[in-house]
C-alpha cells in the first residue's frame, strides 16, 4: 500500500527546529556535496517574512523541497528546488512545483534552472528569459512566469 504524503508550507518563524534542520541538511547534502558545490548555502534569505518554505513528507521525512522568496517589485523566486536521492523519479518535484505555484498565485514568478531541468519547468509555464551562464561549474538558465490574463 502507497503511503501518503504530505506538503507542508511555513515561514521561517513558524518552521519547527527539527524541521529546519532536516531541511538544510537534505540541501546541503544535495547542492553541496552530491553536486560538489561549496558555496554558502545559508545566504540569509530563508529567514525573511516573504519566504516561504514548502516540503513533501513521508511518514514524517522530507522528500523534496523549495522555496519561494519575494524579491523586489512584486515578483516571487523560487529557488532551493530539491528531491531527496532515494525519493526521485516518484513525481515529487513536479507537485511541488504545482503547490508552489498556487502559493504564488498570479503574480510574476522568476527561477535559476539548471539547465538540464528546462524542459521541467516549461511543463510549469517558464520559459527562459535570459543566456544560459554557469554557476559553480553547472549551465544554469533564467526562467520566467508571467501570469496568465
């Protein structure tokens, strides 16, 4: 029998300790050191009031993970998109980025993409928006969703 998930959407302030480690830690072992990545991934921006923080959960372990953060302008970024090594290819991260996308709502939304996740996010409604560059040695692209009238 499948077990059930859940998504769970919190601000800093309301992220349980526990929580907020297992969060950090499932990024870090992703972005940091499975994609050998040293770079400061505390960069200050997950404690501010417009981040929003969504994971999925399993029997109480995190799955997958991102972030919405509300840049300047009234445009949202989401960022941090993460699925834990033993949870992908089950659908994980094309749910959350659904839930994201209704925590946004119609307002603009900009993410970073690595570069072979574009086709993903254009399944969502980004397109790229900018020159493909390289961030700590991965081909990123710009992408862009604007909302629909």
């Amino acid at each position: 029998m499948p077990r059930a998930t859940e998504v769970r959407v919190a601000s800093f302030l309301d992220l349980p300790p526990r929580t907020f480690h297992d969060l950090l830690k499932l990024r870090i072992d992703v972005f940091v050191v499975e994609q050998r990545c040293p770079y400061p991934e505390l960069d200050g921006r997950d404690v501010e009031p417009g981040t929003r923080h969504l994971w999925l959960t399993e029997d109480g372990a995190v799955l997958a993970y991102l972030r919405i953060l509300a840049d300047p302008g009234g445009v949202e970024r989401i960022g941090r998109v993460v699925v834990a090594p033993t949870a992908r290819r089950g659908g994980h991260a094309g749910r959350l980025m659904h839930e994201a996308l209704a925590v946004v709502g119609r307002r603009p939304c900009v993410l970073e993409a690595q570069s072979y996740l574009v086709d993903f996010y254009a399944r969502h409604g980004f397109t790229a928006s900018g020159p493909e560059y390289v961030e700590d040695g991965i081909p990123h692209t710009p992408m862009r969703r604007d909302p629909t009238p």
